[in-house]
C-alpha cells in the first residue's frame, strides 16, 4: 500500500483529504505544522508528500528544502490561491507539482496518481530490476507480472513467492527454504504451503498460455527455468 504524508495546519482540510486518501487505498500520515512534517518525513518511509506551503513553526518551502536535502520523493505542495511566488519558489525548490486551494479532490487524486507514476517510472529507469524467464517478466518495483504480454493478476504471496524464483532462477529451492523465505521462520503451517502456493501460480502463470516455467524436482523442491 503506497504511504502518503499530509502536512496541512487546516485540519479540516487535512483530515477531509486523509479520508479521500484513504477511501482510494491509500495509507496516511497528518502533521499540522512543519517541524512535525519534517520529523515525520525523516523518520518513516513515504511514497508522496503533500506540502502546505502557509505553515506554523517551520514553512512548506523551507520543509520542502530540507526534505530535498536527502530525498527525492515526490512532493506536491498545496498553495494559496494566486501565490504565484510561492509556486515558482516551490518548483525552484524541488516540488513535483502544485495545486491551488481550494482544488477539486479528483484533480489531487489524479496529480498524486501521476507523481507516483512518474517516480514508479524513474525508478524503473535507475535499476533495470525487472526479472524474466521465457515470455514472463517481473517488474518488483511495479510489482507487475506480464506473460505474452498479458497483466496477471496475482496475490501478494504468490507475487513474492514468484519473484523469489525468478530471483534463484536456475537453482533447486527446498519446500523448507521456501516456506521460510516467503512464509517467515515463525510460520507454523507444514510444507503442503508451499505445493498449494504453486499450484496457484501455475493456474495463473502457466496454465491460461500453455507454458511451463516451474519444475517440480521430486522429494526436493522447485526450480524455474526458461523451457
Ligand atoms: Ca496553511
């Protein structure tokens, strides 16, 4: 779930985009003014911040500045109508975008889908991290699976389960390595997990397309390979 910070002192405003936020899938963090925002900022990890520029104690350009200082996530600042000076010295300082208050919620949504995107996309660019085997590739960043160019639709366990073979491709993996990889240490349940766990993939990785990309080694385990 993609994490955003609200630093908004109007907490009428703050919380009625929290709770847009919210209804949209998204996690949320509020901070009323900037030297809470900047604390917030630095100690968890957030995908997008939202940054009023009017703020008590520590203002948005200078929160803006600080953060800029150590990170390049995308920030989208919250500007009074007709700051004209406010918008250029917060793109001079590194802001992503801005929208004027009072703003339509389906525009922030939609500038805050794009911001995301567009970061999603960089960072795609940075660390060619896709993985691959045959017409199958795994983009961990986007977490997108694509077979013959086909989007799967997978849950998070067999997304990770998946990834975790592309990521030993080639190489036998125990049920027992797998179970603790992907289930954690503490998982109780027995090995049949994982037999389960593949068997849902295969269902949706292999079946639909006729393709084989995971080996069943008997009295082992699993391998993936290109066929
Ligand atoms: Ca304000």
């Amino acid at each position: 779930m993609e994490k955003i910070l609200i630093i908004e002192d109007e907490e009428k405003i703050a919380r009625f985009i929290e709770l847009e936020l919210k209804y949209e899938g998204y996690d949320v963090e509020k901070a009323f003014n900037g030297r809470e925002g900047l604390e917030l900022a630095s100690s968890q990890p957030f995908d997008l911040i939202l940054l009023d520029i009017m703020l008590p104690e520590l203002n948005g350009i200078e929160v803006l500045r600080r953060i800029r200082r150590v990170s390049d996530i995308p920030i989208i600042l919250l500007t009074a109508r007709d700051a004209v000076v406010d918008k250029v010295t917060g793109l001079d300082g590194g802001a992503d975008d801005y929208i004027t208050k009072p703003f339509a919620i389906e525009e922030l949504l939609a500038r805050i889908r794009v911001a995301l995107r567009k970061r999603n996309n960089s960072n795609v660019m940075k660390g060619s991290s896709e993985l691959s085997v045959g017409s199958l590739t795994l983009d961990p960043i986007r977490r997108e699976v694509i077979v013959d160019e086909n989007l799967i639709d997978l849950t998070k366990r067999e997304f990770d389960l998946l990834q975790y073979l592309l990521e030993n491709k080639n190489i036998v993996l125990s049920r027992e390595t797998i179970l603790q990889q992907i289930w954690g240490y503490d998982f109780a349940g027995d090995t049949n997990a994982v037999d389960v766990y593949i068997r849902y993939l295969r269902a949706k990785i292999e079946e639909p397309f006729g393709l084989k990309f995971i080996q069943t080694v008997r009295g082992v385990g699993y391998v993936i390979k290109d066929e």
